[in-house]
C-alpha cells in the first residue's frame, strides 16, 4: 500500500437483555476492526446506569490486558472503539470513546469519520465557554450533543438535533445510562450496520466483519440519515435526516479501507476489488509472464487482473507479519530498509519474468518506486504497474489522511512522468468511471472527492491538516 492510507477509525457497540461481562465482545469485535485504526482503543461498559471505561495508545491487545477486561466488569451496554487520527494528535486525550458527564447523565461517544465544519463548530462552543481537552472533532460532537441533551426530553431527541448542525462524515455509536444508539450521517459516507446474536443482543459495528467475529448474524446497514435506539423496550428508529441529500458512500472504502470479507451495502469487498482488477485489466492490458499483488490490499484486484487477461497469478511478495506497528526508522536508508523487511521478493518467482504488479493507489511515490526497484532487483525482466484506484488529486476531508495536494504525485506530474519516477516499464490506472462502479450501485450514490473533487458538502474554512509531515 503506497504511503500507507488510512481511514480514521472503527466503531462497534452492543445491547445485551441480560448483565454480562460484554468487555471481551467488545474486545473481539475491535480486533477485527483493528485495520481501520491502530493508534488508540477503547472499551466502555455501562453498569447500572454507570459508565466504567479505559482507553489507551496501542493496538487492541496492547491497550488490553486479560486483567483489564476483567476490571472493567459486567453491564448490559458497551461501546468501543480504534483510532487512527486524521484530525487532532496523537495523544491518549484523543482516544474514544469520548466519555462526558452531564447533570442529566453519562454519555460514551464513538465516532469514525470528520466533521467538515468541525473548526467552525469548535469555535462556537469556546466562545459560548466550553474548554476543551482534545484536538479531535469528536469531543465538539459530544459538546452538542451534551448542549442539546439539557435541552431535549431524551437522548435520541438531542442527537437528532445534533445532526441539524454537524456537517461531514460520522458513523457513530454511543451509550446513555439507559440506550445504545447509532447514528450515520446522511450522505453515509462512512459504513455502518447492525446484527443480532442468538441470545438476542444487538451488536452495532463498522463493518460485517465485525458482527461475523462475535457471532451475530447480520441485519441490515443502518441508513444514512438514520439515528437507531436500543433500549429495554427493543429497537426504533428515527428517521427525519435519511433521503434529504444525495447518498455518498465513500469508494474507497471498497478499494482499500474495509476489509475483503466484509459486506458494505449488499456489496462484498472482495468481489469489489477482484472487478476492479478487470476493469483494469480491459483499460490497460500488457503482454507479460506473471501478475504478482502487494500484499494484502493489491492482491484481490492481482487475482481480478489475472483472471480477465489470462496472464498467471503468482504469489511474488511474501508481506512479514511480524514488523511492529510502532517501528522507528529516522533516517531514509532505515526508511528504505523498512521495506525490505516489510516485503520480500520471491526471486524463484520473478527472476526473467515480465511482471504486472498490481497496487491499491500511488500517493507520493517514494514507496511505489521503492517496490519496483525490489521487484526489479529478484530479477524481474519488466515491471508494469497497475493501480486498482484513479489518481489522487484532491484532499479527503472526510476521514482520511489524503489531505494536502502538495503531497499528492498526482497532482504535479502526467502519468508518464510519475511512471518515469517510480522506474517502471508502463503505470496504468483504474478509470474513474469504472471506480465507481465498484459499489454495484447507482455511481451518482459514490463519493470520489479524492479522485474527482466533486465533494457531498461545503469544504471546511481550515483545509490544510498536512498529516505525512507530523
């Protein structure tokens, strides 16, 4: 994956009719969402209307030990969450969820996405004397929210009012002393669903694969616009915000985000990407020996590829598991080293053979370049790189890190040029067009901002986040 994308967070909550110990539910539930953020993670659990949580920088099984499941106890509600920041430092101030107290309650908030008005809004709330304690977009949501919530009778009433103010994306899942609720915004931009365990909890969650972990059959996507509320009177939904704007599912979230075994509006991931590997086959078909994938996120559309132009698949990276998530590497000869033990060639594979090698995106190009000349170097005759994503062109302000155009290749050099950079025989990428079919929907229902600059809403007033430079 060039320049390692990410999207900024997973979401997943849950109901039980009865008090159980829910925190290693929540537990197995993150770690499968675990390739949506690896920063930070955080478990809520509501018992008897009170709020025992814990959050911490790490990954899942870092941040919780088998004894800190265990301290946190027994409830009937819990929330938790993984983070990668794409707006506000990496800090544990920034983990979720963002636990509130308020005269009227508790409240757990969770939320993946970003808000577009997020630093009008933050404004706002510091004039009118609230203070802050994180740089996250998520605490000025559950300001409002809490603002709201002193005002309104219930708690699904205050973030129905909420969402008349919040621009951007956010799927969202929180608790109250009595409620589980999850809201997504009405473009849906971000994924959000909803299942059912036998015993007859209900289990909300970023993505199917999550339901899947924990053994609740799958339901259906909660729709955008739609606020769903669980409590002990069973399931209801208010639906004043769905079908008031056009629907904008992020495309990426098919191209690399979600994982290849979830399903995201009916539509499975993997089969998303092994179509987006023929539509690039057709576009940009080469005479070669092998199709080799970059593990893990090329290798769905190298198997799409292959199968579409006839040419052999092969296994000619083998990805090493085991590289930390926090390794270091200050200098660039570390940084190129990092590689290498990232990703080794299978020479017996390559050597004297022409190579289609197929990748997710290309956003600066130090990395693709770094892959060809490993490819090369095993002994590969020729390397043709195929990229299952158009070209990025423009920021993402809606939950990635794809967030400034000086950092964009794409944006300052011709395809041909950028082919010239990364040393490789031919670059070929997959058509917008055809990017948007990956949904198998109505393209008009796809958000492709990043590849087209056709955003769902107005843009933020403070553009530039500048994330690869931190």
């Amino acid at each position: 994956m060039e320049q390692v994308l990410h999207e900024e967070c997973g979401v997943f909550g849950i109901y039980s009719p009865k008090e159980t110990r829910l925190a290693s539910m929540v537990y197995y539930g993150l770690v499968s969402l675990q390739h949506r953020g690896q920063e930070s993670a955080g478990i809520a659990i509501n018992k008897d209307r009170i709020i025992n949580y814990h959050k911490g920088l790490g990954l899942v099984n870092e941040v919780f030990s088998k004894d800190q499941i265990d301290k946190l106890g027994t409830g009937n509600i819990a929330v938790g969450h993984v983070r990668y920041s794409t707006s506000g430092s990496v800090t544990v101030a920034n983990a979720q969820p963002m636990v509130v107290k308020h005269i009227k309650g508790q409240l757990a908030l969770c939320h993946n996405g970003n808000l577009s008005n997020s630093d009008t809004l933050r404004k706002e709330l510091e004039l009118s004397g609230c203070i802050f304690h994180s740089s996250s977009d998520t605490e000025v949501i559950s300001y409002i929210i809490t603002r709201n919530r002193l005002k309104c009778p219930s708690i699904e009433k205050a973030v129905e009012a909420t969402m008349e103010v919040i621009e951007g994306a956010y799927s969202l899942v929180m608790m109250s002393p009595s409620k589980l609720i999850a809201a997504r915004d009405p473009h849906g931009m971000r994924p959000l669903c909803y299942g059912i365990m036998p015993d007859g909890s209900y289990v909300f969650a970023s993505e199917s694969c999550a339901l899947d972990a924990v053994g609740a059959r799958f339901e259906r996507d909660v729709e955008p616009g739609e606020i769903i509320i669980i409590d002990q009177n069973g399931l209801r939904n208010i639906t004043t915000h769905c079908n008031k704007v056009p629907h904008s599912i992020c495309v990426f979230e098919y191209i690399y985000f979600s994982r290849p075994d979830s399903i995201i509006e009916g539509k499975s991931v993997h089969q998303a990407r092994i179509e987006a590997g023929h539509y690039l086959a057709k576009e940009h078909p080469v005479d070669a020996d092998i199709v080799i994938g970059v593990p893990d996120s090329g290798l769905d559309a190298a198997i799409g590829y292959s199968e579409c132009s006839g040419i052999p698949y092969r296994i000619g990276l083998l990805k090493n598991k085991y590289i930390g998530r926090t390794f270091i590497a200050p200098t660039q000869e570390e940084r190129e080293l990092l590689v290498h033990l990232k990703l080794n060639p299978i020479r017996s594979v390559l050597k004297d053979k022409r190579v289609v090698l197929v990748d997710d995106s290309i956003v600066r190009g130090t990395t693709s370049a770094q892959l060809v000349n490993l490819v090369r170097e095993a002994g590969a005759k020729e390397v043709h790189m195929r990229i299952s994503s158009p070209p990025f062109t423009h920021p993402c302000y809606y939950g990635t890190d794809v967030d400034s155009q000086e950092n964009l290749i794409a944006c300052k050099y011709s395809i041909p040029e950028i082919c010239e950079k990364i040393g490789a025989d031919s670059l070929g990428y997959l058509s917008i067009e055809n990017a948007m079919k990956l949904p198998g929907r109505n393209p008009k229902t796809c958000c492709a901002a990043c590849f087209n600059g056709k955003y769902p809403t107005p843009l933020p007033h403070q553009t530039e986040k500048n994330r690869f430079d931190q």
